[in-house]
C-alpha cells in the first residue's frame, strides 16, 4: 500500500467502487469538491466511445456548480490514468488515489 486512506476518503473509495459495480464497469471514480459534496461514476462506453469514471465524475462536479476538487479516488485495474480533467478544475496538487477493488492505495498522483 503506497498511503493510507483517510476517514473522508474511505468514502470516496466507497463510493467509486459501488459505481463501478453497479453498471459491471472495469472502473469507478468519485471527486470531493470544496465544500464537501461528492460526485460518483462509472467508465461508460456508447456508441463506440469511452469516458472515464474520473472524467465523468469531475464533469459532475462541474456542472453541479464545483469551483474546485479537494480529492479524487479512482477504482482500477489499470496502472496510469490522465489526470488533466482534474487539474482543468482544480488546478495542481489535487491528490487522485488509485485503489484496488480490495482498498489497496496503490499510487498517488497530483493533478
């Protein structure tokens, strides 16, 4: 395990991995904003293009009025993931946690 996740995002992590099982989805993401509100989502394909969870849930927060992000977690299997959603928000030094389905932290990137 590459950091521990705090109380707060514990939940984050909750909330990705239940996005990502409810549609089957190889991944989740979920976004604190700064006022504490979350967003959630699943990677989504339609019609032959893919969104990410984290550029859909980042999206959300958008359009719910976010100014900015204070934490993200991700849900996959996959080893990097583009972090340029989050720094179009936020701006730098968000931190993004890259989770295992079991909870494993295994990477922290920064926007």
């Amino acid at each position: 395990m590459t950091e521990q996740l705090d109380q707060e995002d514990v939940k984050l992590f909750t909330l990705a991995r239940g996005a990502a099982a409810r549609i089957q989805a190889s991944e989740g993401a979920a976004v604190r904003d700064e006022t504490g509100r979350t967003y959630s989502s699943a990677a989504v394909t339609l019609g032959g293009r893919t969104w990410s969870a984290l550029d859909l849930a980042v999206v959300q927060a958008a359009a719910a009025g976010a100014r900015g992000l204070e934490a993200a977690v991700v849900v996959t299997d996959r080893g990097a993931i583009d972090v340029d959603v989050v720094s179009a928000l936020a701006g730098v030094g968000v931190p993004i946690y890259l989770c295992s389905t079991s909870g494993s932290t295994t990477a922290v990137l920064r926007s």
